[in-house]
C-alpha cells in the first residue's frame, strides 16, 4: 500500500461522522499509526546507516527485506527526506482520522478502552503513545523483530527509552522535553503501567535510555476487555455493587453531608484537588460498608473492598500493594475501601511505618479513599496531604432497628409471623444492623439443627440477641446468671418502687427519647445510672439479678482487682474496653464496691493524687457516655464522690432487714424440697439472729450440709451451729444460751 492511499484511508466518508463500534477497531487503526511510525523511523535509519563511513547497514541478522515484509509486504519509500515528509503527513492524517473517530464513539457512548483508559489513569496523548509502543509486541509478534531491527541488536526484543522517544518525537528538543513523561518516577511507572525489563546481555542496558520497557499485564487485559481484578490482588479485593446492598441504617443527613464530601473528591487525575479520605468508624455491624455504598450508589460507582489484614507485613510490599488497589480503584473507577482500619493503627514500628507507607500511596492517588473501622482515627495528621475526615456512625435509633429486624426476620425465617416481636426488640436491644442479621440468623440456624417448631416471638428471639451480644469484656468482668426474681427480693415497698421504675425508664426509652424528642434535649447522659447502698448481704446483688432477668440482659459483674492499676493510664484503657463492649454487647454493668474505683476525690498533694482525679474525671465522663445501664453498690454511700451521686439517676438504700423482714429471708431460704424438721423456729430465728439475708443464706446453706453429713432432716440445732459458724466468722458476738432460754 502507497503512502497516499495510506493518508486517503485516514479521512473519513462524506456526509458521515466517523465513530469506532468496539474497542479492537480503534487499537487497529491505533497500530496502523504505529505502523506509520515505524516505516518513518525505518525510513530514516535508513539514510543514516547509509552515511555512516563503513556503510554496513543494517544488522545482517535481521534483514532490510524482512523488515519491509513485516511492515506490510512492500518496499518503502526511498525518497529520502521527501519520502520521509509523505510518511509524517500520512501519520497526522491518520492521527487526525482517528481522533475524529474516537470523539464519535464518545457523542454515541460507545466506551473505547484505550481513551478510557487514559482518561481514568490522567495519560497525556504522549504517554497513551508510549503505552501504545509496548502494547504492540503484546498483541502482534512481528513487533519484536521490527523493534529489534531499529535497535541494532536481535536481542532487545523489547521497546526501549530510546526507541520510544525516536518514534515519537521530532528533533532533539522534543525529545529531550518528552524524557519527563518516561522517568523512573512519571505516572506511568509510578502506577505500574509500563514496567523496565533487565537485559541479562547489558546490565548498563538496564537503565537510562537503554532501558527496555514492557506492558504491565493487567493494563493488556483491561485494554483486551478482560473482566476482573487484577490477579495480584486475589483474595485481598473485593469488588461491590450499591444494588446488592442491603439499605443502609445511617441517616440521611449523615449519608448527604458524606455524599458533599467525596463530591470533593477529584474526579479524575489532575484536577487541581488533593485525595479525599473519609473514616467511617462506630460498632460493629453499624454498616460502616453500607454507608459507602450508598455514597458510591449516588456517585454511580461500584466499590472495591480491601482487606487491610492480608497486607503484607514489609512496608514496601505493602505499598506496592496498595499501589495496585489504587491503579484498579482508578481502572475501574470504583472508591477503595479499605477495611478493618485498626489493621493500621497497631502499636509498634511495623504499624507505623505500614500507616506512613499507606499515606504516601493514597496522596499519589487523585480520588475517593473510604476507611472502615470501630475506633476514632487518632492520627488525623497522618493524611496531611489529603483531604480527610473523620466521621462517627452510630447504633441507629428504634424505629431503624424495628426496621433492620423485620428485614431480617423476613430474610431468615421466611413465611414467618413474628407479631411485635421486632418492635420490643429494637426497644430493648440497641444491636446494631448488621448483629441484628447475625442474631436473627443464628436462631433460624438454631431452629432447623433442634427441629424446633415452636412459636416465633420475643422472648426467642431476645434469647438469640442475648446469646450473640456476650462479651468477655476483656476479661476484666464476669458473667452473671440470673437466679432471682421479683418475689425473692425482701425489701420495703418504697424500695422496690424505685428499681421497677429503673427497669420502666430501660423498656421506655426510646419512647422517650426518639418519639417524644427528649433525645435532641440531651444529647448526652441517656444511660441509666443506679447506686445501691446499703450494708452487706441486704439484697444489692440480689437486686441487680432481677433487673437484669426482667430486662432479659446480660449482667457483667466488674472485677475491680483487675481493672485497678498502678500504671499510669492503664486504669481508664481497662474502663474504656469494659464500657466499650457492654454498649455493644447491651449489657448492665454491676460495679460491687464501687467506692473503691468511684469513691471522693482528693486534694492533690502528689501525682498520685493528681492521676487518681483524672481516673475519677475520666469515669465521669464515660458513664454519661455510656447508653446502657451501670449499677454501683457500695456499702457506705458517704464514701462515694458528690460528682457521682449528682449524676446517678437512681439512689435506692438497701436498709438491714427488720424481724418481718427477716422472717420472710429465713423462710425463703429453705427450698420446699429440702427436708425440715417441725423444731425449726423461724419466727425465734427472725427476732434472735439479727444478720442480713446474705449472712442468713449462708446459715441455712450450713445448716443444710450438717444435716446431710447425719442423714437427718435439717433440725435446729442443726441452724444453731450453722448460726455459731457465721457469727465467728463476720467477728459478731454469738448468745447461743439467751436464744435457747428464748425458745422455752
């Protein structure tokens, strides 16, 4: 074919717009320009080889006549500069053509790959050119030999610097100017596009303008059309799609101000913007990943999900990493979510130099970053050049979470009539979503392993939220299981009106506070507080068991031996992981003499002094923060700091039992099927043995086991010598003889 039928078949039919159907037309017509350039850059080789003193030519193991043929089967032109002109005027004919073409596809949205890919990547018509060069031996093998020939070596099979810049440039200056977009640190080796290849037969042929280059294989295959990640990322990316997310619990302002935000974002490379990062943090299940694929839904966007715990440990390896998730973030034009972010807030060097590392990677990125983690960011200042922030998603109010439960009763026990079920729930459990979906699926799995076929209601459903909200607590409380019930309780009537109305305020506070608006009043604070005061063994514990059984919560008793220290700090990290995760677990937290952790602050007349108020102020702080319930018992109220008291909802004494009293413990204490003997005078035993119920639960317990060791029903000599026991042990003065003359 002749240079002007070459430069003719550029143009474009009369009375048409010219527009490409599908990406592998545009490549073609893309590597007939390349061909063009070829030819020129052959061409003039050529006439230089011819001026060279020895006029050797070209290298004899690849000869002009196959070059020739690989470029097309006929001979080029030989008219030296004027043939050389006849060949640029036909690559600008075609170069125009093809623009036209492309601007036509665009006006029809047909999506061709190579612009798309350098609009997403922010490539200059220069470096798509570039990339264009080492595409071509991808795509067509006689490449090789062609490249080879210009080359001078029948080894360098490979595009280098230097051959790149001879196709693409004109003169000196160009090419000097055009180095810029080929450095080790430009775009296109900076996201891994095109990537230098060694040359075993020329270690210095390894850098500079002999550096040979090739093709990055997953810019081949997004080029090619191939769907998919790339393949480095397997098992670490995740790619998702708003349609096939469950709706998100956030609320709409909080989505809208998210959604203004990544409207910062750049939209695509080189705009005059920094990267936007965003850091959703809160609870687990609060649907942190729902919330950025709703801000992806409104962008139009997919989202590409990184596991921040498969990152390698190496700083380096980590970057490259990150590195590609950013390139395919941008490929597929999908915000890189990269989740738990605690993954880079660890202790230690390895930690740190991850997060620096991660933060270099990201402001090389001109896009949308979301983080995805429980806990606030504690180094804003990580991201100094980006555009960052950092935004708290919380447990959603009732009406979401009666929601929340209905979709997923209706998602794991279909066809099933759960009646108010998933409106006491959300009232009395503030589960996040996506806990809510794990309670709900674990008591359908539940129910298909049992057979169990019986009726679907609250107290089932309760049992699985209960079950899914236990915590360990770090191992700084214990779990306990309640045993008691109103009845068993012994107190006076205008103390068990205070604990019922405590356990009325927990049913009816998201009335309260969502329906009838008083959460908007007080924004903090909603927590319920009670302290129990009283002497030992009068029923504090007791009382606490039976909230938490009426509630139908989990009670965690606080070992304060372990949460105490003498380190500096370590005291509020153990307070912070208790409160933590009795809020997500929907616990009541029972702190038994609490005077000892929340008792008076001091004068401070030493840094003990000082760091203990700080550890007071600190609990202050964080059980107007908590929104579930903390009862304290202390058995003298004066000790504890006025600062509580002030701030505690409930105060309830638990007074010593009076003989009515007593007699009711003592006969309550003894099951109905325990044995007793008719010579058990509980009456006497009310108005002799003045002790607490919890001193009078260990008599009758002693009392018990004498009575086994003989074989004998349960007498009361056999409660006298349980008695004598007791009052030994708590240092009280036992008159066994006035009892006795008491009983005739």
């Amino acid at each position: 074919m002749t240079v002007r039928a070459l430069a003719e078949q550029a143009g474009s039919e009369p009375g048409t717009e010219p527009f490409y159907t599908d990406g592998f037309s545009h490549l073609a017509d893309e590597l007939e320009k390349l061909e063009l350039l070829l030819r020129l850059r052959v061409a003039s080789a050529r006439r230089r080889w011819a001026a060279r003193p020895d006029s050797t030519g070209s290298p004899l193991c690849v000869s002009d006549a196959e070059v020739d043929w690989l470029l097309g089967g006929e001979t080029l032109p030989s008219g030296g500069e004027a043939g050389e002109e006849m060949l640029r005027l036909a690559v600008s004919a075609l170069r125009s053509g093809i623009g036209e073409r492309v601007a036509g596809s665009a006006r029809r949205g047909v999506s061709l790959p190579l612009p798309r890919l350098a609009e997403r990547l922010g490539l200059s018509d220069f470096e798509a050119d570039a990339l264009l060069v080492c595409l071509a031996p991808e795509l067509r093998r006689r490449y090789d030999r062609v490249y080879a020939y210009l080359q001078d070596d029948v080894t360098r099979l490979r595009p280098s610097v230097d051959l790149v810049l001879d196709l693409l440039c004109d003169g000196e200056a160009e090419r000097w100017a055009a180095r810029a977009w080929l450095a080790p640190t430009a775009r296109l080796f900076e996201a891994g596009i095109l990537q230098p290849v060694d040359d075993p037969q020329s270690p210095s042929g390894s850098s500079g303008l002999a550096r040979m280059l090739r093709l990055d294989p997953r810019i081949l295959h997004f080029l090619l059309g191939h769907g998919g990640t790339d393949a480095r990322l397997d098992g670490r990316v995740q790619l998702l799609h708003p349609a096939d997310a469950d709706e998100p619990a956030t609320d709409a302002g909080t989505t809208a101000g998210l959604l203004a935000l990544a409207l910062r974002a750049p939209d695509s490379p080189g705009e005059a913007a920094p990267c936007t990062v965003l850091h959703l943090h809160g609870p687990r299940g609060v649907g942190r990943r729902e919330t950025a694929l709703a801000v992806c839904g409104a962008l139009g966007r997919p989202l590409l999900a990184l596991d921040a715990e498969r990152l390698p440990a190496h700083p380096d390896e980590a970057e490259a990493l990150l590195r590609l998730a950013l390139r395919e973030s941008a490929l597929l034009r999908a915000p890189l979510y990269v989740v738990p972010a605690e993954a880079l807030l660890r202790e230690g060097d390895g930690a740190a130099a991850l997060r620096r590392a991660f933060a270099r990677t990201v402001e090389r990125y001109d896009g949308l970053v979301f983080l995805g983690g429980e806990s606030p960011w504690p180094h804003a200042e990580t991201f100094a050049g980006a555009e960052f922030h950092s935004v708290a998603l919380p447990v959603p109010g009732a009406p979401a979470r009666e929601a929340a439960w209905t979709r997923a009763i209706r998602a794991s026990l279909p066809g099933v009539d759960a009646g108010d079920a998933p409106r006491r729930l959300a009232e009395r459990f503030r589960l996040t979503p996506g806990r809510i979906r794990e309670a709900a699926a674990d008591f359908a799995r539940h129910r298909v392993a049992t057979g169990d076929e019986g009726e679907v209601g609250f107290e089932a459903l309760a049992a699985a939220c209960r079950a899914r909200s236990q915590q360990s607590l770090g191992g700084l409380a214990t779990k306990v299981k309640p045993r008691y019930a109103w009845g068993d309780l012994v107190l006076p009537d205008d103390k068990l009106d205070p604990l019922r109305e405590l356990c009325d305020q927990a049913r009816n506070a998201w009335q309260v506070y969502e329906r009838w608006g008083f959460g908007r009043k007080l924004p903090r604070g909603r927590g319920l507080s009670a302290l129990f005061s009283g002497p030992p063994g009068t029923g504090k514990t007791m009382a606490a068991e039976v909230l938490a059984a009426e509630l139908q919560l989990d009670l965690y008793k606080v070992d304060l031996a372990t949460v105490v220290s003498k380190y500096i700090g370590e005291t509020e990290k153990n307070l912070s992981r208790i409160f933590a995760e009795a809020e997500d677990g929907n616990s009541i937290l029972f702190f038994d003499e609490a005077d000892a952790l929340f008792g008076k602050r001091t004068e401070v007349s030493d840094a003990h002094d000082r760091y203990a108020n700080i550890e007071t102020s600190y609990l202050l702080q964080r059980m107007e923060e908590y929104a579930g319930m903390v009862i304290l018992a202390s058995n003298l109220r004066e000790n504890m700091d006025e600062a509580f008291l002030r701030r505690i909802r409930f105060v309830v004494d638990f007074p010593f039992p009076d003989a009515a009293s007593r007699l009711r413990i003592w006969k309550g204490h003894f099951p109905a099927e325990a044995p007793m003997d008719d010579t058990v005078d509980y009456g006497l035993l009310a108005e002799r043995v003045q002790v607490a119920g919890g001193n009078i639960k260990n008599i009758a317990l002693h009392a018990a086991f004498l009575a086994a060791a003989e074989g004998s029903a349960i007498g009361f000599e056999h409660v006298l010598k349980g008695a004598r026991r007791e009052f030994e042990k708590i240092g009280k003065l036992w008159d066994e003889a006035a009892l006795r003359r008491a009983r005739r």
